[in-house]
C-alpha cells in the first residue's frame, strides 16, 4: 500500500516539473530535489527500501527544506511542499524484515 502511495506521488511530483523562479536559494532547492528524488527511484528500484545512510541523508535534506520554505515564492511554495510530504513519505516507510540469523551471525536454516 505504500508503494503504491509513494508511486502516485512520485508520478505527479514529476509530472509538474521544475517551477520557474528566481531565488539565492535555488541552487540548494535543485540539490534537495535531486537528493530526495534520488531517494525515491532508489526506494522503487530496491527490494530492500531505504539503507539507514539514505534514510539519514533524507533526513537532513528534509529538514534543510523546511528552513527554505518560508523563503519560496508563494507561486513555486506547491511544489516544495509536495517534495517534502514525498520525502517524509518515504521516512515512515518500515524498512524490510532482516533474515533471522543465529548469534555467531549464521542464517538460521530452515529444515
């Protein structure tokens, strides 16, 4: 269910394109666009979702949005906001069951 959430999502996030706007701070908002987008064909490419080096990277751009997005043109401020629900989206999905191992870091065989 949330893969199917996070592929409609991803879907119009794409359809609507960089918006056109002038700002000190559109060099960081292209960087956090690509890091999340990054995020998100890697999290539907992988069986395996997000690695906790990915999740914390999200983090951080997610958070470096936030201090932007008061600072964005009213006009553009649709698009950021979506790319940070996509991007919190993606944090609270559960990352995959790990295999059962014993505690000298075996798997566990199944007889």
């Amino acid at each position: 269910m949330e893969r199917d959430m996070i592929v409609t999502a991803w879907e119009h996030h794409c359809a609507d394109g960089w918006p056109q706007f002038s700002s000190p701070h559109q060099g960081p908002l292209m960087t956090i666009d690509t890091v999340i987008g990054g995020c998100v064909v890697f999290y539907l490419d992988s069986p395996d979702g997000l690695d906790d080096q990915r999740r914390a990277i999200l983090k951080d751009c997610l958070h470096d949005l936030e201090d932007l997005t008061d600072e964005i043109d009213l006009e553009c401020r649709p698009y950021f906001l979506r790319l940070g629900r996509l991007g919190s989206m993606l944090l609270d999905t559960k990352p995959p069951l790990a295999c059962p191992t014993e505690s000298a870091g075996r798997p566990l065989s199944i007889e």
